[in-house]
C-alpha cells in the first residue's frame, strides 16, 4: 500500500474544512463485493459491484447534523458537507454533543486483510457455490432440494478524520458460504441454516457449513407441539450469543442514558449468575469482529460488561460517555452512511467447564433450542419481556432425540440472566463475531399444547 | 434521469454476450430524517443515493452489476460486468427500440416535503413531545422522528419497455416509555403514507403522541399474558401483517419454485375458510406499498390470492413469470438499485365480511383480543410464525377485561387460514410496514377486518 491511502487524504481535507467554533467528521469507505447463488447445479445470479459511501457529522454550538451519500464524487461530497451544515442549524443544543478527540490509548493492530481474497477468481467463487449446493444435496436423502447457497466476499478500505485530530484508515477482507436446507419425508419439509465466514477463502469450513444445514433440517422431521410446562433450555453457542446479544445491547450508551435500560442504575451489582463473564473484546484476534479502532477513530480495547455475575460497566461513544461524565470506551460502531453510535462489537462470554455431553447428561427433559423466531418482535429491550417461538429437540437418557416445534418460551431478560445455571466448555467462535459456548437457562415457561 | 440513446446503447452492450434478456434500472433517492429524543431535537439528516443496476438474463442464470457512476463509461463497464457473469449462446449487435409505458400514479403529492423548511418539522417534534410527557408523569421518556424520502425510478429492458415511477413517502413515529411500580412499559406508533407534507393536514401529531404514551401507561398496569391456546380476536387494521406471514410470502412464486412453500401446488384448493379473501394491492392509493410501477417497470395491479377460501394465484415478479409463461403481477421490488428484484408483496390485506365486530367479542367467553400486532416472521417452508402482541387484552365473558403485557402469538399459517370463524365488516388499514426478505427491506401496507381465530397459541409473559 502506498504511504498515505487517498480515501484518508480525502478525509482530512474535508475535515480540515471545518471553520472557527465547529466540529467535522468525515467517515469514507469504499468496497467491491461480488455475490454468487447456486440453483440446481448452475448459477442462478451473480452479482458484482463496488460502492463508496461518506458520512459527515458536523457539530455546531453543540447542535449536530449528519448528511450522507453513497458516491464520492466531488459535487456530491461537497453537497453532504453543505447539508450536514445545514442541518446541524436546526437540532437543538446538546452540551454533550461532540465528535471523538484523540484520547492517547494505544491501538492493538489487527490486520483483517488477506491479499488471498481480492485474488480470488470469479470462477473459483461460482465453483465454491455450486459444490456447496451439491454436497448439501448429496448428503442426505431426506434433503429434498436447497432453497439458496451462496458465496459472497467483499473487500474494501475506509477512513475517519475529524478536525479534532483524528486520522485513521483500515481496510478488511472478509468471504462467506451460506446454505439453506430443505428436508422432507412425505408432506411435511423442515429447513436447516448452514453458514461459515472468513477472512479468505481457506478460512472457510466448508463441511460445517454443510452439516449444520442438513443436520438442523433432517433433525426436525417429525418436529410436533410439546404440552404446557416449565422447562431448562439448552442454548447452543449461535442461539446464546443471539439472547445473551439482546442483553447486551441494553448495555450500549443510548439506552442506558436515556432510561431505556433496565440494567441503567445496576452498575456493581449482581445482574447474572455468577456463571456468566462477559466481555466485548475486539482487540480479540479470534473474533471476525476484531478492529483495530472504533467507528469514532479511537482505539478499540477490551470492556467487561459481567463479571461473575456482577455488572462491571457500560460501551459508550464519544457523546454517550460525555453523557455519563467518563471517557469512551472505544465502542462507536457505524457504516459511513451513518452517524456512530454505541454498540457491541466482538461480545464473548468466557467458557465453563462442561462438554456438551456432561450437559445433555446432567439436564434431562431439557429443551436443544436450535432456532428461535420473533427475537425482533417478541424481546422488548426496555422492559425486559420476552417471548419467543423456538424449534429443537427434548432431552431423554443423555440424547437430544425428540424434535419439538411451533412452542413458545417466555421469561424476561432480568430473570433469564439469574437463571442460567450452567456454560459449557465448548467456545464457538461465530459468523457474527460473537464467541459463546452453550448456555443452560434452569427455567422458563413453554407454552404448546 | 438517464439518456434514452445511452440507455439503448447500454442495453446493447449488456447484451453483447448472448443474453436473453437485459435490464436497466436507475434511481435517484433523497431522504431526510428529522429526531427528537430526550426532550431535544437531536439529530437532522440527509442521505443521498443515486446509481444504475444492470440485469443481464441468460437461460437460468442472471448477472447482475451495479454502480454510482451514472455517466455512460459507467453504464458501459457495469453491463460488460452484468454481460460477462450471463454469457448465452449468440451474441454479436442488438438494437433495442424502447416504448415509454405510462403507469397511472396511485395518488397525487400535494405538498412536497423537500420544499417544507427545517425550523417546521423540529416545531412538529416538539409538539409531539409535549403532548406525550403532559399525558402522565409517568411518561419518563419520549422519541419522535418524521422520515420523508423521493424515489425516482426509470426501468428500461430489452423487450422495449421504459417506465419512470416517482414515488414519496412521508411518515410520522413515536416511542414513548412509562415507568411504574411495575418497571417500564412502551409504546409506540408509526402513521404514514405515499403522500407528502399534506399527511400533517390530516394527522393529528398531538393525538398521535397522546395515544402512544397512553399504550406505554396501559401496559403499566398489564397482568402477565396467559399461556397456551386460545381464541384470539385480532382487532379492525391492527392484524394486517399475520395474513402478510401466515400466507402472504408462502404465495412468493420464487419461494413456491423452489418447494420452499406449503402453498406450492394447491391453486384452485380449498386452504381456507370460505370467510377469507385476501388480496395483494400496489395500487391502493396513498397506503405505504404502492407504486406506479414495480421496481421492474410492470404496472402495479390489484391481485386476488385467495377467493372465499380458494387459492387463487401467487405472486410473480418477471424472471418467473417469463419462466412459466405467464403475466406478470406487478410484484417484482428491491431495495435499491444495489439489489435484484424478487417476489415481494405491496399491501396485502384481507377483505371484510358480514360479521358485527362487537357480536364476535360478545361471542367469546375466553380469549385474548389483540389491538396490534408488532413484527412477525415465517418459515414458508413450514407456515410456522410468529408475531409479537404490542397491545392485547384479555376477553373474559364475552367483555374486553384487563391489558396483558407483551408477548408471541405462534401458529402455523395454513391451519390458522382454515381456523377463522368470523369476518366483520369494520376493515381498516394497518401502519407503515417494512417488510425483510433475503436482506433486502421494502415498504409494505396490510389491512384486516375484525376477525376471530378460534385456536391460536399466545406464548404467555413470565410472571
């Protein structure tokens, strides 16, 4: 890469616009991104693009205004920097309003990019797809077609640079196979999920991908409705880091700033069972979460949200935590086409000691959850209710063998965290980012027949 | 937006390589967002996107290439993209000769909201803000955001078609949170239309922020919802989006084509009650899924998917009805020009029946009336769903008793169509909607009558 990358220069200069009394915030990003799908042995589409976005924020006697554009063209990008302007005149003063300024902690590099994937050949990616179809079908007689499988990669640069001194560029590559199943046996289908993310191609497992798909479709054959009752739920690493996620998120800046957390005044106490330590980390090598920096320009570093339980703290941006009186936690997230905002970005919850089978032994009559539907309608974030629908299979003589569907469980956040009661030794680290091993929640209501 | 010879020649190259088919889509969309949260108007915004998809179709394959160059060496290099990924048989020079087709719009727009000053739509949050926290002081917190964008759209494709759709949207939502003994409680409320800044003639942005902090203090006082099967009544427009998933994306012809419908094969069958017609309707004016034309050019049409009980039709986008040879229904949409088109619906609602709305409440001596619905999701594969109760009470003896908190209602999609009992005649449309699908979001309308299911599983709130 050459000495300055011009997607920076660009940055600065628009930064460095920013007249007496004002704040400027530039965030450019640029990304080519191909897409394949797989459909009965031949391509179904191929999609192949390169798109650039900008993100302004300027602050102005406190006010902020945010303008965006998915060009970078220099009429435009002159036109985002007016309208921001403009806009930031009408918001009202907020005396916490602000842009990033450099706060001295040392960045933890983490290189996210692999020559590997912009190398990689348009052919190459349609094979990856199709063969992906292919062994899915091949694998099972039950599975009676795929509704999709499909590569995508994308590989791409972005900066940020405010005129409060901060400067800084990164670029990434990223490449993912996905895969939907569909099983049948006489009337009825299942489907099954598969999915396997990576920096570039050889990271990806392509068998997992496989498997999940037509394991999570074929198990589900001859799913039925289970009878009213409390029960244990076994959360495998995907369906933890999905709930404990929703947690989490009650944990950001905005929410807890603006009394839309129930955890808001819990800080120091014990929020969870002991069992659960839960960082954001994404200085964390391991995570396809990991950054060097936060969507603010400031170094990321390492939060813990539980520990043992007890709640250690918030993730805050530059403006929730001017809010709160303490300094960022390096936690900003965004695209360029928005304006940053506190969120999790490599959550990981530490491992326990129990392997899966220790799990399955020790909890009879518990409920696998393989799927959950409704997180989005059914979990309200401010009040804690939750309810949702899950598929999976009971738990009998140390096997997870009886596969359930179309029940629903509900507790609510404040409960489920007290209740889990045992994580297991097994840390997955997921697609999302996220690292979890299996959680056991000890009860909840389920609700069927 | 585009040159009609630069689109010819575009088209041409797109089908250099022996395509059956190529498409140009451009669009041209500003948007701006106004928020007030915590008491101040926080935020303003303004996004800006304007770029080209090419869609080049070969037998079953289809290239697809986008991008934010509009000239015409950008066009050039994205169809020679599109071109390359779909390579047919022939090839060689093509010249394609376009004929405008004219959609008539759903509905005139008065009052454009790009011409409507900053300093009025941050007194307009105010107001709503205001009149939310005077309700209660138990009201702790309130957010309001008025969103408007316009769409510009031009499709031209090798089959001589060029359409141009100019499409507006105006909304207005509040979120409020209430504190009590209890812990905190929300409400919240989305009204809008394909209409411009004359949505605030009509709307009444004080009532509209009285009625959503009185969602979050009734909620205050909610008992914990029961569990397990039931009778539910869904109440006059706020049930709409149960029909848009319990049947509504199951009757996707790319889903149905690929066997990952429980509808596939059963037109002309019984697979409801007698009770249910529904309909998918991009024409209906002002709701917030219609268009002129679809994001494919196809005029948006009134589509009868069930009739008294009988499945009717699917839904068809071009790719598959150009593959069954057929018509196509107007329901080919994207997101963006960054997107393919697929199937996808527009407002889908199900008709009104003879039934008195009061009668079907009186009539049942045990179950849940639910007033709105929140977000749902299906796996069509299944017809299992499910969709969250944000305002629901209980039905004891024939009466609507006490609020119930928040909770899922589950069931599956063909067995509730044949499980409704009672159809009023009070139809009513429901909120804006988003509707998601393999990533891409578009905006979606639904409608219901008051109506009765008459098993439904609620999955309860923890007590």
């Amino acid at each position: 890469m050459s000495s300055r990358p011009e997607l920076l220069d660009l940055a600065t200069r628009i930064a460095s616009s920013a007249a007496e009394g004002e704040q400027v915030e530039v965030c450019v990003a640029r990304r080519s991104s191909t897409a394949v799908r797989a459909y009965d042995g031949a391509v179904e589409s191929f999609t192949s693009a390169d798109t650039f976005g900008i993100g302004v924020r300027v602050v102005s006697d406190h006010r902020v205004g945010f303008a965006s554009a998915g060009t970078l063209d220099e009429g435009v990008v002159a036109e985002v920097l007016a309208d921001a302007r403009d806009n930031a005149r009408f918001a009202e003063p907020d005396e916490h309003a602000g842009v990033a300024e450099p706060d001295g902690v040392a960045p933890v590099p983490v290189d996210l990019w692999r020559p590997a994937l912009p190398a990689y050949g348009a052919a190459d990616k349609i094979e990856r797809a199709i063969a992906l179809e292919r062994a899915v079908r091949a694998a099972d007689p039950r599975i009676a077609g795929v509704r999709v499988a499909a590569w995508g990669d994308s590989f791409g640069e972005s900066a940020v640079a405010t005129s409060t001194g901060i400067a800084q560029w990164s670029r990434a590559t990223g490449c993912h196979l996905s895969v939907q199943a569909l099983a049948r046996d006489g009337a009825e289908t299942q489907t099954g999920v598969g999915s396997t993310v990576g920096r570039e191609p050889d990271e990806l497992d392509f068998d997992e991908a496989v498997a999940d798909a037509v394991d999570r479709a074929t198990r589900l054959l001859g799913a039925t409705k289970i009878s009213t009752r409390r029960i244990a739920l076994i959360l495998e690493p995907r369906m933890a880091a999905s709930v404990i996620g929703i947690v989490a998120g009650t944990l950001c800046g905005e929410p807890v700033t603006k009394g839309r957390s129930p955890f808001a005044d819990r800080e120091g106490d014990a929020i969870a069972a002991p069992v659960l330590t839960l960082v954001d980390d994404p200085t964390d090598h391991r995570s396809l979460g990991a950054e060097s920096h936060d969507g603010e320009g400031l170094a990321t570093r390492r939060n813990v949200l539980l520990d043992a339980g007890r709640l250690q703290g918030f993730l805050l941006d530059s403006t929730t935590g001017r809010r709160l009186g303490r300094a960022s936690t390096g936690s900003a997230v965004r695209s360029a086409r928005s304006m940053p905002g506190a969120g999790v970005q490599a959550l990981a919850l530490e491992p326990g000691d129990g392997s899966w089978d220790d799990l399955l032994a020790r909890y009879d009559g518990a409920l696998v959850v393989q799927a959950m539907t409704g997180l989005h309608s059914g979990v309200n974030p401010v009040s804690g209710d939750f309810s949702v629908g899950v598929e999976g299979m009971l738990v009998g003589g140390g096997e997870a063998l009886q596969p359930v569907r179309e029940v629903t469980v509900a507790s609510t956040l404040q409960r489920l965290l007290l209740d889990v009661v045992a994580v297991g030794a097994d840390l997955e680290w997921l697609p999302s980012g996220d690292g979890f091993p299996t959680v056991v929640v000890g009860e909840v209501s389920l609700s069927g027949n | 937006m585009l040159d009609e010879g630069v689109i010819k020649r575009t088209l041409s190259a797109a089908l250099r390589t022996g395509g059956d088919f190529a498409e140009v889509f451009a669009e041209d969309k500003r948007a701006t967002s106004a928020r007030l949260d915590d008491g101040r108007v926080e935020e303003l915004s303004s996004g800006r996107d304007r770029g080209v998809g090419i869609r080049v179709v070969s037998g079953e394959t289809t290239g697809y290439a986008h991008t934010a160059d509009m000239s015409e060496d950008g066009l050039r290099t994205a169809a020679e993209a599109a071109a390359a990924a779909a390579r047919g048989g022939g090839g060689g020079e093509r010249i394609v000769d376009l004929t405008r087709v004219t959609a008539p719009r759903p509905n005139p727009v008065a009052i454009l909201p790009e011409t409507i000053e900053k300093a009025v739509k941050v007194a307009l949050l105010q107001r709503a803000n205001d009149a939310a926290r005077a309700e209660s002081a138990a009201i702790k917190q309130v957010s309001a955001r008025i969103g408007d964008s316009r769409r510009r759209i031009l499709v031209a494709n090798s089959e001589g078609l060029l359409a141009e759709d100019d499409q507006v949207r105006t909304l207005l939502s509040v979120q409020t949170v209430a504190a009590g003994d209890t812990g905190m409680q929300t409400g919240y409320e989305t009204v809008g239309f394909t209409i411009g800044w004359e949505l605030f003639d009509r709307v009444d942005v004080e009532e509209h922020a009285r009625k959503v902090a009185r969602q979050a203090l009734t909620k205050l006082d909610a008992r914990p919802a029961p569990s397990g099967t039931m009778p539910v009544v869904i109440g006059p427009g706020g049930g709409g989006v149960m029909f848009h998933e319990a049947c509504g994306h199951g009757l996707e012809a790319d889903l149905v084509g690929k066997g990952a419908s429980v509808f596939k094969g059963r037109v002309g069958e019984l697979v409801a009650s007698p009770l249910v017609t529904i309909v998918d309707d991009g024409t209906m004016p002002e709701e917030w899924g219609c268009f002129a034309i679809d994001d494919e050019g196809t005029p948006a049409q009134r589509n009868v998917l069930i009739q008294d009980g009988v499945l009717t039709d699917y839904m068809w986008d071009h790719l598959r009805a150009r593959k069954e040879g057929r018509a196509r229904s107007g329901n080919g949409r994207r997101q963006s020009y960054q997107h393919l088109p697929m199937v996808r619906m527009s407002n889908t609602y199900l008709l009104a029946g003879q039934h008195d709305a009061d009668e079907i409440v009186a009539d049942t001596d045990h179950g849940v009336y639910v007033k709105h619905l929140g977000g749902g999701q299906v796996n069509t594969a299944t017809g299992d769903f499910v969709f969250g109760m944000t305002e629901a009470y209980l039905i004891e003896g024939g009466k609507l008793t006490e609020p119930i908190r928040e909770g899922n209602l589950i069931g599956n999609g063909p067995e509730v169509l044949t499980k409704i009992d009672a159809v009023a005649s009070d139809f009513a449309m429901g909120n804006p909607g988003m509707c998601g699908k393999d990533g891409q979001g578009v905006p979606v309308g639904d409608g219901v009558p008051t109506l009765r299911v008459t098993e439904l599983t609620i999955g309860g709130t923890a007590a």
